[in-house]
C-alpha cells in the first residue's frame, strides 16, 4: 500500500505546473474581505447566525493564502472546535457548512470520509491540505462589490428620494396655507389638501425603494399643482397676493435675505461665495474687499432683481447644476423654484456637503435659500481667486451668516452674473 507521501504526485515537472489559485482582487484583504460580506450579508439572503459562522471559518485560514496564487484559503478547523467558538453545537455546524456550499456558493467541501481536515507539508516542501476551501468565494468577489455598489446606490438614491419628498410635501402645505383661507371655497385646493393629508407622516411607510418613488411622483405632481394655484389664484384676484409674490422674489426677499447697507455689490458675492473657501471661515474673508467703488446698493439690488429671470438664475448655475435643473424642468417653458430645489438636492453627494450641513442650512434659512447658496457654492468651486474647497463647510457658514442677520444671497448672485457677464 503507498503512504500518503507516495499517494501525491512528486513529479517536479508536475510541482512546476501545479494549479493556480484565485486570489482577492487589487490590494483587497482577508479583513477588507470580511466587511464586504457584512455589508451584503442581509441583501443576499444569510442570517446573522451564518454570517457568524463564515467569519469564524474564514478566520481559521491564513491571511497571505487568499493573496497568494500557489496557495488556497483554506479552514482546516473541526466542526467540534468552530462550533466551540460561537457557542453551537456540532450539527448547526454541519448544516452551516451545506449552505454556505450548496446555496451561497462559498465553499468547497474537501475533507476526509470521516470529515478530518489537515494541512501536511513534507520536508521537500510538498503541502497536502483538506478542509473547506474558500475558492469558490474568492471567484465570487467581484459579484459581491457589484451587489455593494448596488446597496450604496439605492441608500444615497434613497436618501435623495426622501429630502425632495419633504421639500416638495413644503412646499404644497405652503400653498395650503397660504391660499386656503382666501380662496375657502376652490376644489381644487380642497382636493390637494385631501392628498396632503393622505400621505403618510414618517417615510418609514415606504418598505422597498418603488414605494418610496410612486410617493415622490405623487408629491410631485401635488406641488406642480400647488404652483399653478398660486398662478391661477393670484391672477384671478386681479392682484398678487403678499404669498403669491414673483418668482425669485419670493426666493430672495426677506425673510430668506438681509441686504447689508453700506456694502457693495461685489463685497457681498465674496462674503458669501467665494471667500469662503475654507470652514469656518476667516472673519477678514467675511468682510469681503473685492471692489472700491460707490455704488447705492439698494438701487443695484433692485434693478439686478427685475432683470432676474429663471432663466437668468439657471445660467448663473454651474454646468452640473443645469444638468439637474433641465431635468427635472421637464417639458416646462421655464424652471421653477422646487426645479432648483430638487437639483441642490442632487449636487449634495457629488459636492461632499453631508446630511446634518443641509438639514441644517434648510431649517435655518428654508428650501430656496437653500438651493442658492449650494448654487452659489457649487458655481464658485473654480473661482479665479478663492475657488471653494470646501463646500460643506461654506454651507454651514452661511447657515451661521443667516442666522446672525448677515447673509446677503441677492449680492453672491450679483457677483456672479458680473463675472460671468450675465
């Protein structure tokens, strides 16, 4: 009878040509390995008590095996010993390796008929190795990242989701309120408001990402609606009402902007825009000294705001920015407000201004102010001078500047039309 040495191929010939492994990917390791799993883990189907056990099994193997081509990642541990260490019996064990094999596809089963696993290696170096192979995950990788990259995509299109819900729920309990004690008696706000009332308070209604987009279609037709009211009641009183008031205006005049006097036109687009390249920014950058000439302010502010057409404001935009304001303007004649909204919305994660800077910025200063000073701060990220390198942090600055009284959105927006000849 041969012995086990004399039972494995010694040909040199054949240890040359021996197989190759997988290996993990790029610089992935064994650890990076294992935070991808705990990510997909709920998303692919496996429950937290056979997640525990893949970590466990992965843990008994040898970190430089999965990086090394001419080895297998291989756990050469007892079901008795891995069941010792989650505190499970043998049997759980055995049916967790069956799934992990047989239905994740995550391990080769290569063991001894009575189920012993080893690693042998002999003194001319030959290794003879059986246990659970983790080949078959290793070639499952590069699927693994593309189910993450889909989890991230749906959080971050999810989060998008809920703030242009909540922004656009806003902006029809505005019209509501606004419209509904003088005009008592019109169905058609009867009707929005039934809808606005139908909606549920928390998002959490919404279990599956279709859910939460059939309500952000429906709130976005309620606030398309609630904008044709504000037209189509304004014209019929023969008079705008003080809600009703023009386009920008209604973006730009108190009580979203305080217009400082004695400050010209250029000092507030650099106080705002341009000089705030860094967070907090410099009191000195604040004060803003970008041009010495006379100028009555108030009158520049108001011819500026007769001219300010939407049109106007959505070239002033960045390109990226346009690119999201044309889509969501649709088959519309001109963008509006909540157009500019949604689209601030969008250029959130690609500006790196994260969750609590606009929630912040939008408790303080409302949805459109909101929306002009992300324009503002994502037009001004190539400014000859002081581009922004910190969005984010300019946000909050002009978040603290409004709450102080100080922040003039209506001289940013001048400075940029004059830069960009508009």
């Amino acid at each position: 009878m041969l012995s086990l040495k004399q039972s494995i191929n010694t040909d040199p010939q054949d240890i040359e040509d021996q197989p190759s492994f997988p290996i993990l990917p790029g610089s992935m390791q064994r650890g990076v390995l294992e935070g991808l799993i705990l990510d997909v883990s709920k998303h692919i189907g496996m429950s937290d008590s056979l997640l525990k056990s893949l970590l466990a099994m992965m843990r008994e193997t040898r970190p430089s095996d999965w990086t090394d081509p001419l080895k297998e990642p291989t756990c050469f541990a007892m079901q008795c010993n891995i069941a010792f260490v989650l505190g499970k019996d043998a049997r759980s064990v055995r049916r967790d390796e069956a799934a992990l094999e047989n239905r994740f596809r995550f391990l080769r089963k290569n063991v001894a008929g009575n189920g012993s696993r080893c690693r042998l290696i002999f003194a001319d170096g030959i290794e003879f190795s059986q246990g659970l192979s983790f080949s078959p995950l290793v070639e499952r990788v590069p699927e693994l990242l593309e189910i993450r990259e889909k989890i991230r995509f749906e959080r971050q299109h999810s989060t998008r989701l809920k703030r242009k819900c909540s922004a656009l729920r806003r902006n029809v309990k505005k019209a509501l309120m606004d419209l509904q004690s003088v005009h008592p008696e019109n169905v058609e706000l009867d009707s929005l408001a039934t809808s606005y009332l139908s909606w549920p308070r928390r998002f959490g209604a919404f279990k599956s990402l279709e859910a939460l987009e059939a309500h952000y279609a429906e709130v976005l037709a309620a606030s398309e609606i609630a904008d044709q009211l504000r037209l189509v009641l304004a014209n019929m009183s023969g008079q705008p009402d003080a809600s009703v008031r023009p386009y920008i205006q209604d973006t730009t005049e108190d009580p979203f902007v305080i217009c400082n006097a004695g400050m010209s036109e250029n000092s507030n687009y650099r106080s705002e825009a341009s000089a705030n390249s860094r967070a907090p920014a410099e009191p000195e950058a604040l004060a803003g000294r970008e041009s010495k000439r006379e100028t009555s302010s108030g009158d520049h502010h108001s011819k500026f705001m007769e001219n300010l057409s939407p049109q106007r404001l959505f070239w002033l935009s960045s390109e990226e920015m346009r690119f999201y304001i044309t889509h969501h303007q649709g088959t519309k004649a001109a963008p509006s407000a909540m157009d500019f909204v949604q689209a601030s919305i969008d250029r959130l994660g690609e500006l790196g201004i994260n969750r609590s800077a606009y929630l912040a910025a939008q408790e303080q200063m409302g949805d459109m102010a909101t929306a002009l000073c992300i324009m503002i701060i994502d037009r001004n990220r190539f400014h000859p001078e002081t581009p922004i390198r910190n969005p984010g942090g300019v946000l909050r600055a002009m978040t603290r500047r409004h709450a102080a009284g100080m922040l003039n959105i209506v001289g940013s927006l001048i400075g940029l039309s004059e830069r960009f000849k508009l």
